[in-house]
C-alpha cells in the first residue's frame, strides 16, 4: 500500500483490514505508519545488498543490465512503484528519518553504480565522467520505466539503457 499509495494515502486500518487482522495487532508491531514504513526501506535496503551479492560475479555492464531487468520486472511488469521514487511526490511530507532511510536506499544503488563505473573505466574509455555516466544512468532508468508503464512497453527500458551505455561507452 505505501508504494501504491505513498504514505499518506492508506491508513493502518485499511492495512489491516487488507490483511484480515485487527489494528492492535499492527500496532503492537509497528507503533505508526512511519515505522512501518522505516522497516520496509531498511528491508529494501537489505535486499538490495543481498541482490548485489548474487550478481558480483558478472562483469560490471552485465550487472547494471541485471539490475535494469530486475527493476523492470519490479516495477513495470509486476507494476509496483520505485521504492525510491515512491514518496518523492510528497517528500515535504516525509519525516526526516523515513527520508533518511529512502536516501539510505539511493545511496546504496548509487554508490554501486558508482562501482560499476570504475570498473567499467579500467578496461574501457568513458565518454562521460564516472559521476555524469552514474547520474544519467539513473535518471534514463527512472525515466524509461515510467515512458514503459505508460506504453505497457516493457522492453523500452533495456533498449534505452543499451543505447545509453554504448553512447556512454563508445570512444570519441
């Protein structure tokens, strides 16, 4: 509900009724939405390090296209909501440890990309500086995901992604 939602938009009640218990017994294990909330981005952020573990074996470029294809299947074809993105909308609204726990999670992602980067620039030459290439990367993603919702395109996500990192990649 909270990446359908946002948080303001869903109450522990509905939760509760959503899951057929009774609300005391979401609050004797989340005290508030906003610990509910702390809680889910703290397991997004371990889940991601998690992911990362099972993919470091792959070569850097085909890392971040896993992760392309895992956000795809995240977010366009099971049609959740970027955790991330998720309550950008209403970050005003955000209480600043829940925001911190949401800037926990992009940093995570951020810095391993940052990684990926560095890792790429020791075999290849990069047409853009590591922290431009990290940067765009994000925002292509963020973006494409949402042109590939409203398309029900999924597969416009790894095309733009590709074109990006031959572009990012190619030598001038």
């Amino acid at each position: 509900m909270l990446l359908a939602k946002g948080l303001n938009g869903f109450s522990l009640q509905e939760l509760a009724t959503s899951l057929n218990i009774k609300k005391a017994s979401l609050f004797h294990h989340f005290p508030s939405k906003k610990a509910l909330a702390i809680e889910l981005y703290q397991f997004y952020q371990s889940s991601f390090q998690t992911w990362v573990s099972e993919h470091e074996a792959l070569k850097p470029e085909k890392q971040i296209l896993a992760y392309a294809q895992e956000l795809v299947r995240w977010i366009v074809i099971k049609k959740r909501v970027c955790p991330v993105g998720a309550l950008s909308l209403e970050w005003h609204l955000v209480e600043p440890d829940l925001q911190t726990e949401i800037k926990k999670l992009h940093l995570l992602q951020k810095n391993w990309l940052t990684q990926m980067f560095k890792e790429i620039s020791k075999t290849k030459k990069l047409n853009l500086s590591i922290h431009d290439a990290v940067l765009s990367s994000m925002a292509l993603l963020q973006g494409s995901i949402q042109i590939a919702r409203i398309n029900n395109a999924p597969e416009l996500v790894m095309k733009n992604l590709k074109s990006h990192l031959k572009i990012i990649m190619e030598n001038s």
